[in-house]
C-alpha cells in the first residue's frame, strides 16, 4: 500500500484485492458482540469535512472507533475555515497536534492530493471525495459489494471482477463516484459501460477504460450489476435534461426495466437515492438493491483502508490460541517481545 488514498486510478489489482480481502476480515469483526480490535490504539484520526455528508463521515468515523482510534471531527461550519481560514492553515494546525491521519472530503478537485504533496502535513492523507473528481473508498466499498453478491463471500478471497459486466447511469459529467467506480473496475477486470444523456457525458470520456452508451434498455439484458447515480443539481448551472419526467423516462430504473435483467444482476446506489426520478420505491426496496448493504460494507473497507495505512504489520484479526500447560521454567525474559494477541 502506499502512504496515502488519494485516487482509485492509484491503486493495483493487487492493491484492491487485498483491501476487498482485508475488509472480508473486518466484516467478521461486526459479527462480534465487542465489535472493536485495539489495532490503532493511540493513533489519532481527523475526518476534515468541508462539505456535507452523512454516511461517508458516520462511516469513517464508526471505523476509526471499531479500531480503537482517537477520533476529531471537524467541519467547515462553525470554524475558522468560515471566517476565512485556507487548507494550508487548517493543515498546520492539525500537523501541530500530531495527528496520524486525515480523512478529508472537499469541494474543490485535487485538495486531498495537495494536501498529501503540499509538505504541510506528515499525516496519511484519505480523499472521502473532492470535488467531481475522486471518492475511492465509495468505489472499493461498490467493488466489496459487487464481489460478495456475484461471486461469494467466501468464495470471493483472493479473486478480482474479471469478466463481470458492469452499468452506471445517470449524471456521469458531475459524479466522481463514476469516475472513481470506471478505475477500480477495469483495474479488477470488469467491463465498464456508461449510460448517460449526452449532456451528462463528459468531455473526453473516450479516454475513459470503458464504453458509452445512450440507450439503457439495450444495455440492462447485459449487465451483472447496474450502478444508479443520483442527479447532482447542486454542481449545475444550466439545464442539462428537459424535465425531471423525461429523465425519468429514459434513465429512470424501474420494475419493468429491472426485470429486463438478468436473475443474477444487482441493483446498487451510491446513495442519497432521489425516488421516483433515477430509482423508484418499487426497486429501491427490492431484495436485488444492495444499498443498505453498501452502507455495511463502507464501514468493513474504511476499517482495512485505515488499517492497511495505519496498522503496520500484525495480523488484521488475532484469533485466539488454544490454551497450553504452563511449565515453571517457562518464564518470560524482561526482553521477550509480546505477541500481538497479547497486547
């Protein structure tokens, strides 16, 4: 692993496959009664959110807790940052109480990546999205998902999405849940496709490791997974679709089209999902929608991102060892190491 999380498009197979592997560990950790390991005991994590967001920041900072991590929220609103205070300053501040790590989420593209190269922080630095550009904790969370319901939990250990079709639709051009989702697939070896409204493509996107379609009904027969994405209006500043009901017509999922589909094919959402326009309840609510199991597993893959970044080297989860007869000359010299379950 490197030192930071900034992009999906950094990330090898081999990188991803052994977070998705990791997380199937942690995700074992939630079955427990205690769901918590002391693996980041005494480490201190910042979640820097300077804009709004409620599952990635209750899903980092649930993590950060289950690891045992000291834990500082901070957001935009009510600090300095309103009355004028830069991302270099902020950094400084943080850099001085001697944080570990920083989980930054930001509406300008490319801030995580200055702050991991600026040299105003020693921390690991984790984009949990900037701006329209990346969110890959988003894609390795979709990725998790994807590989446990098409290819097994178990059976999933060690294996990528070589060969599985995978379709997003709706508002590519402001959405780096998409672009994150387009790296990470086609670097585990899925098919991408994109279906989206001509307006809502972006420029360049022929560049992209994926195909581009305009018509969903002909994609959806095809498609192990299809990945709806919620219409951005907040980045728009023009009319990009005639009414919400045209959009809806021609981009919306809804029963009939889900069952165009094949048995196997899932429905996914990176949520907030808007009902009635891209998703409708009928499907949003269907057994083969795996939203609320997203949201599970984003807790699983931020607790291996942080742990894999922060961890060093003991096993993720100790198991315990069969008791053994304790012999009196068996005694522990004062320059014996403790194993990692004894700590």
């Amino acid at each position: 692993m490197q030192r930071h999380l900034i992009s999906a498009a950094d990330l090898t197979r081999d990188d991803a496959v052994l977070i998705l592997d990791t997380a199937e560990e942690m995700a074992r950790v939630a079955d427990r009664p205690i769901k918590k390991l002391p693996t980041l005991r005494g480490r201190t994590v910042v979640n820097l959110f300077f804009e709004d967001s409620t599952r990635t920041r209750i899903s980092f900072e649930a993590a950060e807790k289950r690891l045992s991590a000291d834990v500082i929220n901070f957001t935009a609103k009510g600090s300095s940052v309103s009355k004028g205070e830069s991302l270099k300053d902020t950094a400084q501040t943080l850099e001085a109480m001697g944080v570990d790590a920083v989980v930054i989420r930001h509406g300008a593209s490319g801030a995580p990546y200055r702050l991991a190269t600026s040299g105003w922080i020693d921390a690991h630095v984790i984009n949990a999205g900037d701006g329209t550009h990346q969110h890959p904790t988003q894609a390795l969370l979709d990725a998790f998902t994807m590989r446990r319901r098409l290819v097994g939990r178990d059976a999933g250990i060690g294996r990528d999405l070589d060969g599985r079709r995978i379709t997003i639709v709706g508002d590519v051009l402001h959405s780096r849940v998409a672009r994150s989702n387009v790296d990470l697939l086609h670097t585990l070896g899925a098919e991408v496709t994109l279906v989206a409204p001509p307006t809502l493509v972006p420029v360049g996107v022929e560049t992209w490791p994926c195909e581009v379609s305009y018509d969903l009904d002909a994609v959806l027969p095809k498609s192990d997974a299809v990945m709806m994405l919620r219409v951005q209006r907040e980045r728009m500043n023009a009319a990009f679709f005639p009414t919400e009901r045209e959009y809806s017509r021609r981009y919306g999922l809804d029963g009939d089209r889900m069952a165009r589909m094949p048995e196997h094919a899932i429905v996914m959402h990176p949520g907030p999902m808007v009902r009635g326009m891209e998703i409708t309840a009928e499907v949003a609510d269907s057994d083969r929608c795996t939203v609320v199991e997203q949201v599970a597993n984003g807790v699983s893959i931020r607790m291996a991102v942080l742990y894999l970044l922060l961890g060093g080297n003991e096993p993720a989860v100790t198991h315990p060892r069969p008791p053994v007869a304790h012999h009196p000359s068996d005694e522990r010299s004062a320059h014996t190491p403790f194993t990692a379950e004894e700590k």
